[in-house]
C-alpha cells in the first residue's frame, strides 16, 4: 500500500460497514443501480463469499502504518447498513450470518444502528421478526408511493395493500426506528396521491423519510418512454411543488429537515448516512460496493460472476476483488468535507473542520463561503455555516463551488 500519512492524518477511525445485496425480484423501470434480476439463486453463494470477505479485509486494511491501518486502530462497528438490491431477499439467518462475521472481525459496538433495506413485496411479519432477532434495528422500506397507478409506472413489485401490510408488518415486528422512501415527480403521480401517501405515513408515525425525485436514467426502460419528454409529463415546478408539499406537512408533524432529502422526528436521522455526510470512512464489502479507508476510495469487482469467482481464487487476492479509483489529496478531501456538510442542516462546522484539517475554514474558502453568503445561499449561526432555505433549493449552486 502507497505511503498515506500525509494524507491521512486527522481522518476518523473506522466504524461503519456497507454491505451491498445486488439481488431483486425484478428490475423496476427507473432503475439503473447495481441489481440483478435473475439470480436470485445464488444467494446462498454470495452470502458465504461476503461472510468470507468480511474476514479477510481486515487483513486487507491492515497495512501496519498507524496512520493507514484502518482496521488496526479502529473501534468496534457503530454503524451497518445492509443495501441494494433487495438485501429482504436474504433469509434472517443469511444475514445473521454476516452480522457474526462483522462482530468477529471488527466487533459490534452495544447500540450499534444496523439497518436492513426491505422491498415490500418480499416481506412478512414472521420474516420481520427474524431479521430483528438477527440483529437488525432499524428498517428502510422502499415504499415509493401508495398509488396503484404510480406504482405500475415506476415497475414496482409491490401494489398500494402490499406496502401497507408491510409497514404494519414491520411495526408488529417490533421495529420502530423504520423509514419509508418516497418517491416525486412521477409522471401521472398528483399531489393528493402525494398526500395519501405521506397521510399513511403520519398516520402510522414512521420516524424517518428519504425523498427522492425521479431521474430519468439513460438505459432504462423509463427513459425510452419519457426520454427527453419528461417535462411533457411533469415539469420541474410540479415536482418542486410536491416537494415543498411534502417538506412542510412533514415540519408541521415535528419531523426535522435534517438532510436535502431526508427528514426524521428528532433522534431518528440515520445515523450511518449522517457518517457519509460527515465525510467519514468506512468499510464495504460485496459486489460492486464503494469504501473509503485512509484516503482512498475504492471499489468492489463489479459482476457477479467476477467477484463470485475472485472470492473463490486460493488464496483470495485482494487486487482481483478490490480496486483503488482514487487517493483523495487534503484539497479534495476539503472540499469534500464542505459538500457533503452543506447538505445537512447542521452544516460545516468551524470546529468540526479545524479538527479535520488543522486550519480555518475561512482560510480554506473564505472568498467562496462570503460569495454564498452575498447570494443569501449560506447563513453562519452558532459555529457553523448551513444553507439557508433558499441555498436549500439551490444547493447545486453552492455544491459547484467546491467540485
Ligand atoms: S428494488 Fe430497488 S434496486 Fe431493485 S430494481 Fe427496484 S429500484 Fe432497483
């Protein structure tokens, strides 16, 4: 491994771990993330390769540089996040399996936030309850929308009953730290089937919601029918509407705005996204995931069959599983730090950023931060500089100050 400590030094520990499941029941129309339709019969196979990745990473990680040694020096795991994919086609004990093989790795700290992404149509109650028994305490549901129609549009496997059940599922599971994503800008989709949907979520006090606007991604079933059309279906004012619809009843309801598209009662906001935002490390492991050790980002194999069949290599090598895409310098990681917490409510703090960097933000970019300012886009209360609602809207704006 390169010589890192200069690059490294006043990064965080590792305590967080992504664990990507590319497997779904089908592929929905939008979508253009690393899932595979048709192989659900390999899960079994790729469980004991995880499990068996999870093991020899440490080892990967471990350069022996007390700057760079990630999992030399790191605390046991604050955060797990099973993604995808549909990580609830996975059995209980399949993914007991992987928690095991993460405590015994890098242990699992008491309290540790460990969230299962769950598909509605591949859930029940007695299923919910396994994975809480296998350690999984907070679910993200991805319900998307409680109408029919928008549901069929988007290519979902799941109708509007099927995603209540599962949510009422998952409260008689016993899990209360749930979140419902919710999806906007939905061609056909109209702001009482917007209310209706976040009416159900009220109504059944889900903590947390992830909002997300349709992108219209090239390759997908979804941009052949819309295409460069899609403002014939739904023009950008519409889909801010319901946004902004769905942001105040929300705030109205208690919930925070906590992040540019999530919103959560207080004590709710997911705790292993809030450490992406907070330009922290962490561990990844399974096809195609992305990590950040040190000051690399790196990422997995990106087939099936090429991580599946570098995890069965004796020995397992680790350039055949995983491959560096960058070194990040002290600048990137500066302006890294800026993006990432400009999209949080809580902003970047002075502090936080001396800590980080050993220098004033304000030296770092005062030219840029007083041009935000000017603009009404960035506000400074309480050590910290945060968008303003306006900079909310315009985040973008702010964002290209630092790429
Ligand atoms: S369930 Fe999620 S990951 Fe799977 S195809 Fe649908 S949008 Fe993609």
């Amino acid at each position: 491994m390169a010589d890192l400590s200069a690059v490294t030094a006043g990064i965080p520990s590792v305590s967080s771990a992504y664990i990507h499941i590319p497997f779904c029941v089908r592929k929905c129309a939008y979508c253009d993330f690393l899932s595979f339709p048709s192989c659900v019969d390999q899960i079994g196979e790729y469980v004991d390769a995880v499990c068996n990745e999870v093991l020899l990473a440490k080892k990967w990680f471990s350069s022996g540089d007390s700057d760079t040694d990630a999992a030399g020096s790191q605390a046991p795991l604050r955060t797990i996040y099973f993604g995808g994919g549909t990580p609830s086609l996975l059995s209980p004990s399949q993914v007991g399996r992987i928690l095991e093989a993460l405590s015994k790795a890098y242990g699992i700290s008491e309290g540790c936030e460990i969230t299962l992404e769950a598909n509605p149509g591949t859930v029940d109650e007695e299923k919910l309850s396994g994975f809480r028994e296998a350690g999984i305490n907070r679910l993200s549901i991805g319900i998307q929308s409680l109408d029919d129609s928008v549901l069929k549009t988007l290519g979902r496997i799941h109708d509007a009953e099927t995603a209540k059940r599962a949510v009422i599922d998952a409260k008689a599971a016993g899990f209360s730290n749930i979140s419902c994503d919710m999806m906007l800008g939905i061609p056909g989709q109209t702001m009482k089937s917007v209310q209706d949907t976040l009416s159900f979520f009220l109504e059944k006090e889900i903590p947390h919601i992830s909002l997300y606007s349709l992108i219209l991604e090239e390759g997908t079933p979804m941009y052949a029918r819309y295409g460069g059309d899609i403002e014939k279906y739904v023009t950008q004012e519409e889909d801010r509407e319901m946004y902004h619809l769905v942001i105040s009843a929300l705030k109205e309801n208690g919930f925070i705005h906590y992040e540019i598209s999530n919103m959560a009662r207080p004590g709710f906001e997911s705790r292993h996204n809030s450490m992406y935002w907070r330009a922290e490390p962490y561990y990844a492991f399974g096809v195609g995931a992305h990590y950040y050790i040190g000051s690399e980002r790196g990422r997995h194999a990106e087939t099936l069959d090429e991580y599946l069949s570098a995890m069965k290599n004796s020995p397992v090598k680790k350039e055949d599983v995983l491959f560096t895409e960058e070194i990040l310098s002290e600048e990137d990681r500066k302006k890294e730090f800026m993006m990432l917490g400009f999209r949080t409510r809580s902003g970047v703090g002075e502090q936080a950023f001396f800590q980080r960097f050993k220098v004033n933000v304000e030296s770092a970019f005062g030219a840029e931060i007083e041009k935000e300012i000017k603009a009404g886009l960035v506000e400074f209360s309480d050590g910290a500089y945060r968008l303003t609602e306006k900079g909310f809207d315009l985040a973008n704006q702010v964002f290209m100050d630092y790429v």
